[in-house]
C-alpha cells in the first residue's frame, strides 16, 4: 500500500467531505501545520517513517466571491504519478455545497513527458479528470487552478479564462477590482460581444464572472465588496 497516495487520494477528500473538524483546523491552524501533522499521524499509525518536512507542506484560504471560498493545500513535491502538487476545496456557503480537486503528476503516453492532470474526487469516492498540461507550460498553485476549478465547481460553461500578464499589453484590458481597488490586467484578445470570462484579483483573492457587451465588462457574479 502507498501510505502517500492513501492519504492524498483517500484520507483528504474524505476529511473535506465528512469531517467539519478538519476545515477548522486548515484555516485556525494554517494549511502547512494541518496537513504535516496529518500526513505524520498517518505514517506513525502504519508504523512508518515520515519521510517530510514541515516545509513540504503549505497553502491559503480565501473567499472568492459572496458565495465560494477556497482552501488551497500544497503536498509534497510529487515522484511519481498519480502523486498530487496540490489539492482544493471549493466551498458555496449558499447551500454547503463541497467540490475537492487536486492537481496531479502524470506522463504523455507518446512523448513520455511529465505532465500534469487536473482532476478531483467526488463525495462518493469516484474520481473525475478535467484536462491534462505539460509541466514546463503549467506552474503549480497557478492562480489558473483556482480559476479552473471554480468555473467547474459554479457550472459555468463556455467562459474564457484568460492570462493575467503583471504588466499590460497591446491587447490586454483593466479591471479596477470593486473590493480592493487595485488593476486586474487581463489578455481581451480577440474578445466577441456577449463572450464570457472568469478573472481572480490577485491582492485580495476575488474572482469575477464577466460578460463583454457593448465594449465593456459587466460583472455577472455579485462581488461583495470590502
């Protein structure tokens, strides 16, 4: 048995699907302290050797918008696959409603490159696969994870999530973000009346559904400001 892939696979959605203890523990404890002493409770429980660090742990929380928070949870570099580089939960305080995702290590079955899946499991134990990046092309804990994964969990379909460059470009726009005041700089090319867009403020971690219409940007998604 992977001790490592029990607890990244198994032990951790069942916790976010079933015990409220451990949502507490993320956010009054933080993520890195929770989920070493987690990981090394398992491995002693099975008598084995705790191979981490403190250090290989770690993460954030924070709401998304009136309705959705997030716990990111990063893991232990992975070694193979179908190890995880990190794991969300997505939470609607509207009907408590919980999606767990997780970004996991995988391999092109032509090239052999690494590659990387993201992917989640379900409150019945049943995984699910979203897509698939190269590495070199996707950095983890990307603020286009959080993105990814929210406009799963809302149910939003045929929306753009566009790159979020730190300065702007020829065919970038801004968005002054209604909560914290400060420049979202998003890519709008090539943008048609009506499409839709999901892009997340980067200083205070609130995400807004968009709509192009008219030449402009109107928030489909009410922000709860301050």
């Amino acid at each position: 048995m992977n001790i490592l892939y029990e607890f990244e696979h198994r032990f951790l959605p069942n916790w976010a699907y079933t015990v409220p203890q451990f949502f507490n523990d993320l956010i009054n404890n933080g993520e890195k302290m929770t989920l070493y002493n987690a990981a090394k409770n398992v491995y002693e429980k099975n008598q084995l050797e705790f191979p981490f660090k403190e250090e290989d742990f770690g993460g954030f929380h924070g709401r998304l918008d009136v309705d959705t928070s997030v716990i990111v949870m990063w893991l232990p570099q992975p070694q193979e696959a179908p190890m995880c580089y990190c794991s969300m939960i997505f939470m609607n305080t509207a009907d408590n409603r919980i999606a767990f995702y997780t970004l996991e290590k995988g391999t092109d079955p032509i090239t052999g490159k690494d590659m990387q899946f993201l992917c989640g499991w379900n409150e019945k134990g049943e995984h699910r696969e979203y897509g698939a990046f190269y590495t070199e092309k996707f950095r983890p804990g990307d603020i286009f994870l959080i993105r990814f994964f929210y406009t799963v969990f809302r149910g939003l379909k045929d929306v753009r999530i566009p790159e979020q460059p730190k300065e702007q470009g020829e065919n970038c726009r801004v968005l002054k973000c209604p909560a914290c005041q400060k420049e979202i700089i998003f890519d709008a090319s090539d943008l048609k009346d009506g499409e839709q867009l999901v892009i997340l403020c980067g200083y205070c971690l609130r995400l807004y559904h968009l709509k192009y219409e008219n030449n402009d940007f109107m928030i489909l998604n009410k922000i709860k400001e301050g």
